[in-house]
C-alpha cells in the first residue's frame, strides 16, 4: 500500500536486534523493556492509517479497534514503530493475540471487543511529513516522547532507561508482567530497516524434558528429525506436551534418525499421547498434532517414541504452560529419569502489573 499523504511509503522493514548474553554498560545506550508482541510499524496520513506487520503485511483488519484509535490518537504524517499486544490482569497474553490472525472479520470484530489490543510505541521513523530515520536514536526518542506526550490508552509510549543498572532490574522484574527481556539500542544509531544493529538480551534458562516423539524434517521424511517433542510431568503425573527443540544441523538430524529408531519399537502400545486426538481421554493434558486456528494446514504428523530419553534444553520463558520459544537443545542427560522431569523444576516469576511497567521510565534517567 502506498499514499501520498505518507511522509514515508510503506512498506518498511523494521530495524532489527541482535542477541547478547549480558547488557552492554556505559552512557552511549538506551534501553528499553523488549515487548511480547507483534512488531508493527504505524503509517498516518491525513485522515488514513496503514498498521503494517514485520514481515511487510498489512495489519488493519486483524485490529479493527487499534487502527481507529491509532487514527484518532496520532497526529497527521507521522511513521511509528512499535508493539502490538494484549494486556489483561495477569500480563501479556500472547495466545490471545494469536487468536486475531482469523480470516472472518465478524471473527476479528468480536475479539476486538472481547480482547482489546494496545500499541507501544517506541521508536520514530517520520514527524511533521519529515523522514528522520537518519537521525541519532537519541534525538528519535525525544521526538517521540513530544509526540506522544499527550497520548492516551490503547496507546503507549514505551520506557526508556539511560542506567544499566536500572535496566538490569527490568530484567530481573518486568517478566511478571510478560515482557521478555530488555532491548538496547546505541545513542547515536539512525535506523536502519532490516538491519540488526539493536541488541536483545532475554532472560536464559535450562530444563530437563522428557523427548516423548519427534516430526520429521520437511525435506527429510524417514531420514533427517525435524523437531524433538518435549514433555513435562505435572503434579498428578500427566506428560504435557510443552514444546519442541529443533535447532540442529543436518549432519545431525540424520544421526538422530538413526539413534532414536530404536525408541520406536512399541512406542504407541504405552504412550501417554496414544489417545491425543481423543479431546474426552486426554482432557487437560496439552498433546502434539492437534490443529489449532494458526497452525490449520501445516503437517503437524509425529512418530511417537518410548518414554525413556531425557534432554537438557535451554529457553527463554513460559507462555502459560509452554515453552513460548522453541527450546535449543544442550545435551542428552541419561542420568536423569523421565519421570524426574516435572514443572516444579521451573523457576517462578513472580507477577508484575503492565501498569507499573508503562509508569518506570520517564526518557530522562
């Protein structure tokens, strides 16, 4: 899409961050709590709005609700990139913003009054009909906290820290509210679309799964593993399905072919996802398979394996009772029980209300 009311033509690729293990220190950096959303990018013209997705697509009408306040709360001739998530009482919900990716508009009506989305702004690509995208990151800030100096919910301008030590507690803390991690991004950078000149740094964490079955690779059927299947017993001893760790080469996709065939023989005579697509007998237990409203016409396929292999896996946090990423694999742990892997090996976060997230940072710290 593209308007001549737009100081800048859509579509844009966002700016982008590359991982790091620790926050960088110093004063030549800001940092920012990295939101669990869908990243967008907001073009307002005179009297038009174009809500535009990472990957280039137009957003609007999976957001009714969003778009006429984004109208209504920006003024005319500004770009913004920013967030798009749901904020409930117990944090970002993910899951729930997944749900408005729907082809029905009477469907995305009605999650939009149900399920209200908001926008967090935090970086300024145009102001004023003016491109300010070669502009130091500093100077976009300051613009962007004028801008929207008088906005209002569903509209966010995000908080921004110059303290490292500040943002280390952001770390430590926002994750109750749902946010991931922290973003930092150098004073005197000009945006740069598609580039990873940001950096991320997200909260790192291990656990011990049992491998319940695996999916084969797409270019690969019966000899190269796509994906492992990892499980979680919880309290009254049911294997939840919490994800899956896929990270591998080929050279070892094809060495786990053959290292797991054993673990086939059998497998489904005990398994405990035997009966997963029978919702009556496997009532509240997550199972592999299944078609869910974004995963419709994907081969979700699985080959089940004996509950025996247990593997050590890295993530970064939960997302209700899963893995919200896929998990990287670390090693086989063949001292270790399947039955030993439960959910009370996680660390808890404790909960953090959005409210005092969207009150920590002023721009001037």
């Amino acid at each position: 899409m593209a308007s001549s009311t737009f100081p800048i033509a859509p579509p844009v690729e966002p700016m982008l961050a590359k991982l790091a293990p620790a926050l960088p220190e110093g004063d030549a950096f800001l940092y920012e709590p990295k939101w669990d959303g869908f990243r967008a990018l907001v073009f307002r013209g005179r009297g038009d709005v174009f809500i535009q997705s990472r990957d280039l697509r137009p957003l609007d009408r999976y957001f009714p609700e969003l778009h006429a306040a984004l109208l209504t709360g920006l003024p005319d001739r500004c770009v913004v990139d920013g967030e798009i998530v749901i904020a409930t009482a117990h944090g970002l919900d993910f899951d729930a913003l997944q749900l408005r990716l729907h082809p029905a508009a009477s469907r995305a009506a009605r999650l939009a009054h149900e399920t209200p989305s908001s926008f967090v702004a935090f970086d300024l690509l145009a102001a004023d009909g003016k491109d300010l995208r070669r502009r130091p990151q500093r100077e976009r800030r300051e613009r962007l906290e004028q801008l929207l100096a008088r906005v209002r919910p569903p509209i966010h301008l995000t908080p921004m820290t110059r303290d490292p030590d500040k943002a280390a507690e952001w770390l430590a803390s926002f994750e109750g509210a749902g946010l991931d991690g922290v973003v930092i991004k150098p004073a005197d950078q000009k945006y740069e679309p598609g580039k990873r000149v940001m950096i991320k740094v997200k909260h790192v964490r291990t656990a011990d799964c049992v491998v319940a079955g695996f999916r084969w690779h797409k270019t690969g059927q019966n000899e190269l593993v796509g994906s492992l299947l990892l499980g979680l017993f919880d309290d009254e001893d049911r294997l939840h399905h919490v994800g899956v760790t896929s990270s591998f080469t080929m050279a070892r996709r094809k060495a786990l072919a053959r290292e797991l065939a054993p673990l086939r023989k059998d497998a489904l005579a005990r398994h405990p996802w035997r009966d997963w697509h029978d919702p009556d007998s496997a009532a509240g237990t997550r199972m592999p398979g299944g078609q869910s409203r974004w995963s419709a016409g994907k081969d979700l396929s699985w080959e089940p394996l004996r509950i025996e292999r247990v593997c050590e896996v890295k993530y970064d946090h939960m997302q209700g009772t899963r893995f919200r990423h896929a998990a990287v694999f670390q090693r086989w742990r063949p001292d270790k029980r399947p039955i030993d892997c439960r959910y009370d090996q996680l660390e808890i976060t404790p909960a953090y209300e959005l409210e005092r997230v969207f009150g920590a940072g002023t721009g001037r710290r």
